[in-house]
C-alpha cells in the first residue's frame, strides 16, 4: 500500500528527512515549503542526495490576498 507524506517544512524544518528509514519503494513525500521555511543542514542535504527516494518540494505562497 502507498503512503503519501505531506511535510509542512515550515514547522518540521528538515526532520521529515527521518522518514527514509521507514519509506516503502513506492511511498511519496511531498513537502510544501515557504520563504519562511528554514534552511536544511548540510547533513540533510547530505542524506537527500545519497537517498534513493526523491521528495517533490512545493513551493507555496504566503501573501495575503485582500479582496
């Protein structure tokens, strides 16, 4: 059965990368992120470039929109 992941990066920051240890081949991350997001540590980025999974990272919007 897949697992789909939704990571809220502004809150969680990297520590979804945790997640790899217990990943099926066919489950997905995806990971919402913000200008508010913080930076990942080199180590994460590290353990994401050696990973055989690949997250999709989603770029999201934080204006306020005001009709």
């Amino acid at each position: 059965m897949r697992n789909i992941f939704f990571v809220d990066s502004e809150n969680v920051g990297d520590s979804w990368i945790q997640l790899f240890d217990y990943l099926n081949d066919d489950d997905c991350i995806l990971v919402f992120y913000t200008d508010k997001s913080p930076n990942m540590s080199y180590a994460n980025v590290v353990a994401l470039k050696q990973s055989p999974f690949e997250p999709e990272f989603i770029s999201v919007k934080t204006e306020l929109i005001m009709p």
